[in-house]
C-alpha cells in the first residue's frame, strides 16, 4: 500500500463530492450498482484509516488519546447516497433495487449528521468522559447535562447514551436510566461497531445489557467487589 499525501479531510471530500454527482446525475441501468460499491469502498477506507489515525501527527505515539473518531458525518452523507441509489433503481424499474439494504442508522439513513454537530458532540463528550471530577457524585449534574448535549448535537452513536445511564443508574432514576441504555443498545446492534474504541464493539454490548437489567431490576451494586457479579446468570 503507498501512503498518500492528501490531507484526509479533503480527500474524503473530494471521495464524496465525486459519488454524489455520480449519483444524482448518472442514469445508465448499472451505474447505481457501480456507485453504490466505491461507496462501500470509500467508507471503509476511510473508516480503517480514522481508525489507525486517532492522532493525525505523524511523530504522535500510538494509539494515541484514543478519542472517538471524526467519520460520523461521512458515513450519514453515504447513507443518503445509498438512499439515492436505490430510489433511481426503483424509478428506472430495475428489479436490482430490492438487493440494496438501507442501513438502519440515521432513521434509515434519513438524516445527515453534520460536521460541526459532530466535531462538538464529539469535544464535550470527551470532555465529560475524560475529567474525573465529572464523575463523582458533586459533579453528576453537571455530567448529565453535558450528556445530554452531545446526545442533541449527535443522537446517532450510542456510547453517550450508555455513559448518560449510568449516571441516571447512580442517582436511582430507574425510568430515565432503563430508556438511556436502552437506546444504547439498539444503536450498538445497528452499527456493529464502536464509535469509543477504548473499549471492544462485544464489550460495549456487554456492558449495555448489565445497565438495562440493572435499571430494570433498579439495583446496583453498593461495593466495588460487587460489578464483577453483575454478568451472573441467576438461574444457574
């Protein structure tokens, strides 16, 4: 593989640039097929290379901070270039349509996360996942406001979700924990991958579904030694 001397957010524009005009102008029978495998191709090129560069400075130590990356905004603007795709299938009557699955993220890939929504959603939950002070007891407001802000900005990806049930957990708001973790996990099987990589994509499930059944039962552990029972299977 060669490297390239692009930055990265310009090639990724010039990537997307490219296939929209191609799909909103081609009209031959096979382009929308075509179109829709180099997106295939350009997502995940640049998903493997957001991932590898968490840290753009070539001198940096990998991996680096190992903050969430900034691909969001570029995968929802390929939804939407899939959801052309197909309706051109459909309006041309090619039978082809019915094999091109519209992803579930984005309410069907409906709606486009946009670059700045995605840069501030992305500094402020780093921001409150990052400073300690956030996360005790005299600073859980504060947290959980901050949360629920990046979820505003960003309600796509579903690590703020779970962070923000856990803090509703802490505070014995059953209700509010049980619908946050929740929409976490439904947006971890949606997307079958992290957007926090400090953790794995199984792991992140994992620990969703013990803030669910923990919300549902609305108990949790009082000391440290008590998490490590929390994946119990009671019935054994």
């Amino acid at each position: 593989m060669g490297w390239c001397s692009l930055r990265q957010g310009r090639m990724l524009n010039w990537i997307l640039e490219g296939l929209e005009g191609m799909a909103l102008c081609s009209r031959h029978e096979n382009t929308a097929v075509v179109h829709v495998q180099e997106l295939a191709c350009a997502s995940a090129v640049y998903c493997w290379w957001n991932r590898c560069c968490c840290c753009l400075v070539c001198y940096a130590c990998r991996p680096g901070p190992m903050l969430p990356g900034l691909w969001v905004s570029a995968v929802s603007r390929m939804g939407r270039l899939v959801v052309s795709c197909k309706q051109q299938l459909e309006a041309a009557g090619d039978p082809r349509a019915g094999q091109l699955t519209i992803p579930p993220v984005f309410n069907g890939c409906s709606c486009i996360l946009t670059e700045q929504d995605q840069q501030a959603a992305r500094d402020l939950y780093w921001r409150v996942v990052s400073d300690l002070q956030l996360q005790g007891p005299q600073h859980a407001q504060q947290a959980v406001e901050g949360l629920q802000h990046v979820i505003t900005l960003n309600p796509w990806v579903p690590e703020p979700h779970l962070m923000l049930a856990q803090l509703h957990i802490h505070a014995k708001e059953w209700g509010a924990a049980r619908e946050a973790a929740a929409t976490a996990l439904k947006l971890f099987v949606q997307w079958g991958t992290a957007w926090d990589k400090r953790m794995p994509w199984d792991a992140w499930v994992a620990w969703s579904r013990v803030c669910y059944e923990a919300a549902v039962d609305e108990s949790w552990p009082q000391l440290p030694l008590g998490v490590l029972s929390m994946g119990m299977v009671r019935a054994l």
